[in-house]
C-alpha cells in the first residue's frame, strides 16, 4: 500500500481525533460525555497504530509528522485528563482505569486463569499427602509461624496475613516487570502463587480443621480480594508485553512493545492504589477481634463492589 492510498484510508480517524483534540483544548475532557470519552479512546488508540505503522513503511513521508502532533496533543488528554486537577484525577479512577481494564480483559482473565491453575494444582497436591506442603510453600515464610511436625499445627495467623500480603506486592511488581521476559516469566510467577494459596489453604484445611479453615479465610480474603485484582491486572500488563515480544503483528517489534507498554502503565497508578487500599484493610480491618464470618461478609463485599467497579464504570 503506497502512502498515498494509507492517507485515503484512515484520513476520516484523522480528523475525527484531530476534532476531538479542537474540543479538548477549548473545553476540556468534561465537556466530553461518556459515550464520547470511550469513542476518543478508541480513536486514540487506533491513530496510534497508524502512527506506528506510518513510521515502519513510511518514514520520511508527510503523515509521520501529522500523526506525530495530533498524537502529541491527544495524548496529554488520554493519559493524563487535565493534569494536577481534581477532576482529572476522578476521571482516571472512575473511567480511565476500569476502561483500560476492561478493554484489555482477556488478558487480565488469562493471569487469572494461570493463578487458579496453581491455586487448584497445589491444593489437590498436598490434599493427597500433606507432607508435599513443604515442596511448595517456601521454607522461609513457614518457618517460625507454622510447625509441621507431627501433625499438630501451630498457626500465626496474624504473622502469616501480613507475610502473604508483602508476598502478593511483590508479585504484583514481578507479574508487571517479567513481560519483557516474553511473558514466560509472568506466567510463571501467576502459576507458582496460585501454588503457594493452594497449598497453605489445602494444608490448613488438611490438618487444621474447620474451624482452622474459617478463621484462615477470615485473615486472608478482606484484603486478599483487592490484593489478587492488582496481581491479576499486573499479570495482564506482563501478558501484554510478552504478546507484543513475540506477536507483534503488522508494528515492528519495537513499536509493538512500546505501543504495550504505554497501555501497561496507564493503569500503574489504579494498581498502586488497589494495593494501598488492601494494606489499610490488613492493618486496620484484618486485625479486629470481630466474628470471622463478618470479615468474610466484608469480602464478599469487597469481590462485588470490584467487581462492578471494573464492569459498570
């Protein structure tokens, strides 16, 4: 395809977003209704692969520095919204992250997937035998706060809590930052934490009994529900890079994965303060002396609340 006949073709999304930009600087985001900022993303997304693809086959022709200053313009508006304001802040939180989501979900469901995987692997492993556990969870984390020894258990739950939520922030980072691995070493550092749940859960409710299993859940899951969503969304960040490595598709390498990456770190902020709010949860909510089936009401909650903000915002 010549330059010319790629102008003709994709001229009409030019404009479109080039209108949009007119309207964004005059009036800014809120003048946009909701319809109209999911229509300006998709835009913004799609001038963008033309931008790529204009700098791979067309180099030094006229429509590489157009898309370059349209892009600019837009740019400030699809990353930031009107940056330093309160109203850009809440148009990131309300629309900008959950959008960015759910628009990548198939990849989030993917890191989700991987992690139950493990998650069912190892507590089918170590229901069989429990003295598999110690294949599995590592022997720094269980020791001093779980003996295995004769089958008697000797749990701290409020140690092991905190224990597994600097874990979940560390995955988190990994999930994200282990893309460039081609996405091999964020699949398997979703599969391998899925193992370590499974097994201490299956563990507790091998050897610990039911009442055990209750108040385990009751410690893990109030801030373990936001945790997970942020290790999720890192994953699909990871997965996201990995497929631009190895898939690229029509962009060259290069573009691909820069392309990725910026849609990864758009939703960086969202995930920080998902991982904040399960902190405030596991220092202030997770501790009290209250009935284990209130924590566990509280993160059913919790899943639903997350679960409508990501699929209704």
């Amino acid at each position: 395809m010549t330059e010319i006949q790629f102008i003709s073709q994709n001229e009409e999304r030019w404009k479109q977003l080039e209108a949009f930009n007119k309207t964004l600087q005059r009036r800014g985001i809120r003048a946009l209704s909701r319809i109209e900022i999911r229509v300006f993303a998709e835009t913004f997304r799609a001038v963008g692969y033309h931008l790529a693809y204009a700098k791979t086959h067309y180099p030094g022709g006229s429509s590489v520095p157009y898309l370059s200053h349209i892009m600019g313009v837009a740019h400030n508006y699809y990353y930031v919204r009107e940056r330093g304001s309160l109203s850009g802040i809440k148009d990131y939180f309300l629309q900008g992250f959950p959008g960015a989501v759910r628009q990548t979900w198939i990849y989030t469901a993917l890191a989700t997937a991987l992690f139950m995987a493990g998650a069912l692997f190892a507590y089918a492993y170590v229901a069989w035998d429990t003295g598999r556990f110690h294949q599995i969870f590592p022997f720094e984390l269980a020791e001093g706060d779980l003996n295995l020894g004769d089958g008697e258990v000797v749990w701290n739950y409020t140690l092991m809590s905190a224990v597994i939520m600097t874990n979940n922030i560390r995955v988190s980072i990994m999930a994200f930052a282990f893309g460039v691995t081609a996405g091999i070493g964020t699949a398997w550092i979703l599969f391998y934490n899925g193992m370590i749940i499974g097994a201490l859960a299956s563990f507790v409710a091998a050897t610990g009994g039911p009442r055990d299993t209750l108040i385990f859940w009751s410690l893990i899951l109030p801030h373990g529900v936001p945790e997970l969503a942020a290790i999720f969304i890192s994953g699909a960040c990871g997965l996201m890079l990995g497929r631009a490595i190895l898939i690229p598709g029509k962009l060259s390498r290069r573009d691909a994965v820069i392309k990725r990456a910026r849609d990864a770190v758009a939703m960086v902020p969202g995930i920080v303060v998902i991982l904040v709010l399960a902190g405030l949860i596991e220092g202030f909510f997770t501790p009290l002396g209250i009935s284990p089936y209130f924590k566990l009401g509280f993160s059913a909650l919790a899943f639903v609340g997350m679960g409508l903000y990501f699929t209704k915002g």
